[in-house]
C-alpha cells in the first residue's frame, strides 16, 4: 500500500505499508482525499514531536470498506468524514458533550501499519495520507456522498478547528469585532466562521502580503501586512474605542476577539496586545512544547482581558461535521474555494513548499486518483 511515512527526519512517500483489517469497533476507510495542514509539518520538522516510523496525515474522507465486530453507526460504502478524536463516549468529558478534552484523545497512539514489515504508529489517531486507514468507529462521520472529497477532507481538520473556535469555543456574537493572526487553512476558516456570526470587523494579519486577496475572499474587512507594520497598533487603530483613550498596557482600543491561527508565542503576545478591554485571544496555533508568552498581569486583571485555548475547534464531531456540511449546501461556507492546490501523493513535497511559500488556502492530496 501507498502513503506518506515520517521516518523521524523526514516524510517519504512510499509503496511498503500495510495496514491491519479493523478489529472489534474499528472502521476501515479508503482514503479518496487528504488535506495538508501545518500539523503534519509541525511533526517533520520536529515542532510536534511524534513516533517514527508513523503515517501521516490527519485530515482525511473517503469510502467505508470494511467494518469490525460490533459496528453499527456506519456500513461499506459510506462517505465518511474522518474526526481525530477517537473519544470514548462514556467519561464525562464525553457525556458532557466535550469531546476534546477527553483523555482518551490524546496522545492516541497506536499501531495499525507496517512499514517494511515493521510496525508504523498512526498520527493524530487518523494517519489519512495512505490508500487505507483503520480507525474507531465514533471518528468515522458520515456524510452525503454528492460533498466532492477534495472539499470534505477539509471539514477533518482546518474547517472544524477554525470554524469551531468561533462557534463552540469564543460563541462570538453578533457585531463582535475580531482579528485573526495567520491566513492559513485554519485562519481562512476562523475568518469564515466569523463571517457565518456576523462579527462586524474581521482584520486579518498575515506577513505574506499576497494573502489579502483570500482573507477578503472569506469575509475579512481588513488586512494588515505583519511584515511591515506593528499589528497590534495597526489593528487598534482599525478599531479605536473612541476619541477618550488610555495610554498604556490598560488602554482601550482594539477587538473583542484575537485568534493566533499561527503557533508562534511572538504572535499569541501581538494577539493579546490587539484586544480591547474585555478582549479574549484565542490560542489555535502550535508553537514548539514548552513555548511561553509574557503579558502584563494587569493588562489582563483591571480590565477583563483573558487568554483561552482552543482544540479542535471544541467539536463534537457528529453534530458539528453535519453541520458544516450543512453549511455549505446552503452557501454559507466556502470549501471548494479552500482547496487551491491538488496533487497526487507523489506531489507532497510541492505542496510543502508551496504551504512554506504562504501560496495555499489549503493543499490536497488526490490519494485514489495517485
Ligand atoms: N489547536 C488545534 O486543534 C489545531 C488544529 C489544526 C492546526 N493547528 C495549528 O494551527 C496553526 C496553523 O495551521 P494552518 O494549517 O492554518 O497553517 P498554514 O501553513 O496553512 O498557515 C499559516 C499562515 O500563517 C502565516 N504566518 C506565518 N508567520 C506569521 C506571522 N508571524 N504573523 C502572521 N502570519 C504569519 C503564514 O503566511 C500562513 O498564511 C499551526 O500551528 C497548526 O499546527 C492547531
Ligand atoms: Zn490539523
Ligand atoms: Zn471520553
């Protein structure tokens, strides 16, 4: 079988894996369409440490093709979208309706392939950059079969995890301004999400100046180009509080919601210094493990400012991937448009460095059509 391995230096494309038939509550799913999200970069160069020999890819659709003992939400020949949260249903954290913390879902490793007849981990629980992937039923959503795959992989990771955070995790409100730092795959859909909550400003931030085209496209209001200028400043003065202002770290001025779709604490720290009082900076980016930011206490304490995390857009899968389908039949959410490249498995490194080059919304890996 074909697919993308990290060896623990690099990602190889390779024809030496195999994958195991799905045991007791396990989905097997050909994979027809694969998006490349900087997690999956995050582990070759090391910022995401992760096992290695491992098969990558984590934001992943295709067929149903075979189902073990027990199954019953899903049979051969579903579409499915596949949800990295292999969630056990039954903690409270599950039966609260948070998925995402429960503790199940992290650091989920298993072993479902072999590499040259060793054994290969998954990543991410999911492991969709290879012809076929075993996971846990609960991660296995079906959906229409008339979505085009290359738009619905995207929902797996990027659209959730940005369109989440706006619904489930920071619940924006109507006339809410924002700014959202990195005009990526997961800042295009933060962008997009806002625009679905009718926020009245959306700045986007990006230091590739090229990206503005695609922030306006998904609903920005503005675009401030972080190579050039201070994007905290530019983007208080997009939104003052009004001619009463306050110097320092108290003053006023700026949005009710920053994202950092980027994972750089440099970044996070512009984002709470682009708040408004009362202000909350949404942490979505991955910097390196142990990465820190500093911020004045009292920037945060005398005036309501807060700072909050936010994994995989807080989804519940099963109610939030029909949703998002949902969403786009009736036009209110652009996937077609993320997609902005595709390439066979063969073209990973393209889309790499395309993604590096900041060109991409979102590349996508055709892995039946390789
Ligand atoms: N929290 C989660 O559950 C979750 C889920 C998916 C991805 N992520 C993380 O989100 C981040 C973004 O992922 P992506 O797939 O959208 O990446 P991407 O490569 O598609 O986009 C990143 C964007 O950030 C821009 N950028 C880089 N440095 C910048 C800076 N200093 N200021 C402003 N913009 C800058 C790039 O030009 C690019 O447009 C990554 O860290 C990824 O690991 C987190
Ligand atoms: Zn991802
Ligand atoms: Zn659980």
């Amino acid at each position: 079988m074909r697919g993308i391995v990290y060896t623990g230096s690099s990602a190889e494309v390779t024809d030496r894996l195999e994958v195991a038939s799905p045991g007791p509550g396990q989905v097997k799913v050909k994979i027809e369409a694969a998006g490349v999200c900087h997690s999956d970069l995050s582990v070759i160069d090391g910022t995401i440490p992760w096992k290695a020999p491992s098969v990558l890819g984590h934001e992943g659709a295709g067929v149903v093709t075979e189902v073990g003992e027990g199954v019953r939400s899903v049979k051969v020949g579903d579409h499915v979208v596949i949800a990295t949260l292999a969630s056990c249903g039954v903690c409270r954290a599950c039966s609260t309706g948070h998925p995402t913390w429960c503790i199940h879902t992290l650091g989920n490793v298993s072993t479902p392939f072999t590499y040259d007849g060793q054994p290969a981990s998954n990543f991410a629980a999911a492991s969709v950059f290879a012809e076929y992937t075993v996971v846990q039923e609960v991660q296995a959503v079906p959906i229409d079969p008339d979505v085009p795959f290359t738009s619905a992989c995207l929902i797996g990771c990027g659209v959730l995890t940005g369109v989440g955070a706006v619904l489930n995790r920071a619940r924006v409100a109507a006339g809410d301004t924002a700014a959202v730092f990195g005009v990526g795959g997961v800042g295009l859909n933060v962008i997009q999400g806002l625009r679905l909550c009718a926020a009245s400003r959306i700045v986007a931030v990006d230091t590739v100046a090229a990206k503005e085209t695609l922030a306006r496209q998904f609903g920005a209001t503005h675009f401030v180009d972080a190579s050039s200028v201070d994007a905290a400043k530019e983007i208080r003065a997009i939104v003052p509080h009004g001619p009463r202002s306050v110097a320092g770290a108290l003053g006023p001025g700026g949005v009710k919601w920053s994202f950092d779709c980027v994972g750089h604490p440099a970044v996070l720290r512009s984002a709470l210094d682009a708040l408004d009082w009362g202000g909350t900076a949404v942490a979505i980016g991955i910097p390196p493990r142990g990465a820190e930011v500093a911020v004045d206490v009292n920037s945060l304490a005398y005036v309501d400012r807060g700072l909050i995390g936010c994994r995989y857009g807080s989804a519940r899968p099963h109610q939030d991937i029909p949703l998002m389908v949902e969403l786009y039949r009736q036009g209110r959410l652009m996937l077609d448009e993320l997609v902005t490249a595709t390439a066979p498995l063969e073209g990973f490194r393209d889309i790499v460095e395309a993604m590096h080059e900041g060109k991409l919304a979102r590349g996508v890996l055709n892995i039946a059509g390789s």
